[in-house]
C-alpha cells in the first residue's frame, strides 16, 4: 500500500469545468511535488511546496492552481483545461527539499485525468 | 546541466534470465542515483539509491553500484520473473540544483515471458 492517497482515482472532466485533484501523506514529510506523466515518459515536474510554501513552479499555465493547506494535504486545482493536459498526475513527497538530494521520493498512485 | 541516460526498450526476457539495464548520467556535483519502478496502473516506488561514490543499492534482488569514474548506475538482477515486469526509471538528485528537482531518465520497459 502507498503511504501517499491521492483522490480521485480516475477523472473525466470537459473543458469548461472546475475539478481538483488531492493528495494525502502522514509521514511527516516537508516537501510535497505535483507531477504530470504522459504514457510511456517520464514524470514531470510541475510545482514543489517545501514547509507548505510554493517554492517551484516550473512555468506551468495557469490552468492549473496548487494549494498546501498544511504540511499533510496538497491539491491542485484545475480550470479550463485543455484535451492534451490529459495524463496521469502525481503526487509525491519527501523528507524535505532541502535535503531531497539524498532523500527519495514517495509517490501516490496517481490520478488518470481525461479532458474531453 | 543534470541529465540521465538509460539504455532504450523495451527489454523483453525470459523468467530466470540476467537483467541489466544501463544508466548513465551527467551532473555538476555529487549527485544521489536512484532507480524507481513503475508497475501498470501505479506510481513510481522507489527500488534502491545510493548516495556517494562505490555505494552499493540493492532491494529485492535488484542492485545498482554507483560509478563515479564511469558516471553510471547500471541496474543488474540475476534471475528475473513474470512479477518483474514493469517500467524502471534511473534518476538522480544534486545539492546544486534548486532543491526539490530530480532528474530522471526516460524509462526502460521490461518485460518477462514464463
């Protein structure tokens, strides 16, 4: 079993709605990511929250809005998305980011997004 | 930059074969290697790591010996099986860069045969 519950495990969602995607870990972990995978790459790094502060956001469109309301919860909000957003999205956390170099990640299994 | 190479699949094997799966990296500093494993339908786990120079990872069978003078972290299993079969992802995490980013190769597909 995962330590990392993301919800929901599969979302269809159209182009004009409003969705959010959660992710849940109660390992006392700093830092949590949002990763976006396409089939057959790897993940891609979208934002890093360390100590529940935006810390890395790596040029993504405004469609998509993260939130930490504590150190345990991370959620990204989604608005207006596109049909090629569709992918798998990841959670992940770790010790810390600071110390992330030496300290592997922990990933959700994920939630399948389609955008019709 | 950090990058990572891992040798292209998909890598296809009967049960009880020897896997080896070649990773090879750049970087600025001393990075941490890890490998990370993907089955269908899950996220990334994470396999074995090492953290500094002629480190030795090893969990369930699988083991990866950090190579600083040939920049490589190649992943080696002895007998493979059908459980094996999965996505496995080399990456790699440096002091240097901004912290929280790891970079990862771009995945090996295996897959074992009974």
């Amino acid at each position: 079993d995962t330590e990392v519950t993301q919800t929901p495990k599969h979302l269809v969602m159209g182009m004009t709605n409003k969705k959010s995607l959660k992710c849940e870990q109660h390992m006392g972990h700093r830092a949590m990511y949002w990763y976006k995978q396409k089939a057959k790459k790897p993940p891609e790094l979208m934002f890093v929250y360390s100590y529940e502060k935006l810390s890395i956001n790596e040029s993504v469109p405004s469609r998509f809005s993260p939130e930490c309301p504590n150190s345990s919860l991370l959620n990204l909000h989604l608005h207006a998305l596109q049909p090629e957003d569709s992918a798998l999205y990841l959670c992940a956390s770790s010790q810390d980011a600071s110390s992330s170099y030496n300290s592997p990640l922990h990933f959700g299994n994920g939630t399948r997004l389609t955008v019709t | 930059g950090n990058s990572v190479t891992q040798m292209e699949g998909p890598v296809t094997l009967s049960e009880e074969a020897f896997l080896t799966i070649n990773c090879t990296y750049t970087a600025t500093g001393y990075p941490s290697l890890f490998w990370y494993v993907q089955y269908p339908g899950e996220g990334l786990q994470l396999l074995l790591k090492a953290t500094k120079a002629d480190d030795k990872g090893s969990n369930k069978g699988f083991e990866a010996t950090y190579r600083k003078e040939t920049t490589s972290f190649h992943l080696e299993k002895g007998s493979v099986q059908v459980s094996d079969s999965a996505v496995y992802f080399c990456a790699l995490s440096d002091m240097n860069t901004n912290a929280g980013k790891s970079t990862f190769g771009d995945g090996t597909t295996l897959t074992v045969k009974p």
